[in-house]
C-alpha cells in the first residue's frame, strides 16, 4: 500500500465588470495545477465554492459600492495528494491515514 499526503488550495475568481472583461478561470485553474503537479502533487479533488448568506450579502454590497466594477466572485477548493516517500522528514506513522475505494493510504488533510 501507498501512503499520501494531501495539499489544500483554495482559488478564488474576481467578479462584476473586471472580472467578466480580465478575469479568466481557465487560465487562473490551469497554472495553479501546473505548478503544483511541478512539484510533484496530482489534482485529487475539486470542491466547489458553497456560499452562505453572509457572503453573498457582502458580495452584494462590493458590486454597489464598486458601482459594478468588482466583487468576490466564486471559487474552488482544490485537494492535491502525493505519495509519501520513506525518508520524509515526518514519518508515515504521523499521518492519520484513511483507505480509498482503491485500496491505498491517503492521510487526511490537517488545518493547523
């Protein structure tokens, strides 16, 4: 069994008349992946922004006071893994592991 370990990213987008006009989600998702599968990590999952009514309130209040020009716009939670090598400066044990449907070890995510 493999062992891996996880990397959170979190991407967002910029809204209203600037985002619509300069703002390019293809381009902002595919260097982030890029230069994370660089160093070695894989694209494992895509979380889709969830917004409460908090934010889309405040979202709300940016596109007026901005008269329109900009906002907080949506965004994604990518989870990057890789495998976990022998010689790591942590040890394997210290990862809380979780099986996959595969079969293989992948430690969870930890937020400090």
């Amino acid at each position: 069994m493999t062992n891996k370990t996880n990397s959170v990213v979190r991407i967002n987008f910029a809204g209203g008349l600037i985002g619509l006009i300069f703002g390019s989600h293809r381009g902002k998702l595919e260097s982030v992946i890029s230069a994370k599968n660089r160093d070695g990590w894989n694209l494992a999952e895509v979380i889709p922004d969830n917004p409460n009514l908090i934010l889309i309130l405040l979202r709300l209040l940016l596109l007026i006071v901005t008269l329109g020009l900009w906002t907080i716009s949506v965004g994604y939670i990518l989870v990057f893994e890789k495998p976990v090598t022998e010689g790591q400066s942590f040890a394997s044990s210290e990862l809380p592991a979780a099986s996959t449907r595969d079969g293989t070890l992948r430690a969870e995510p930890r937020f400090r």
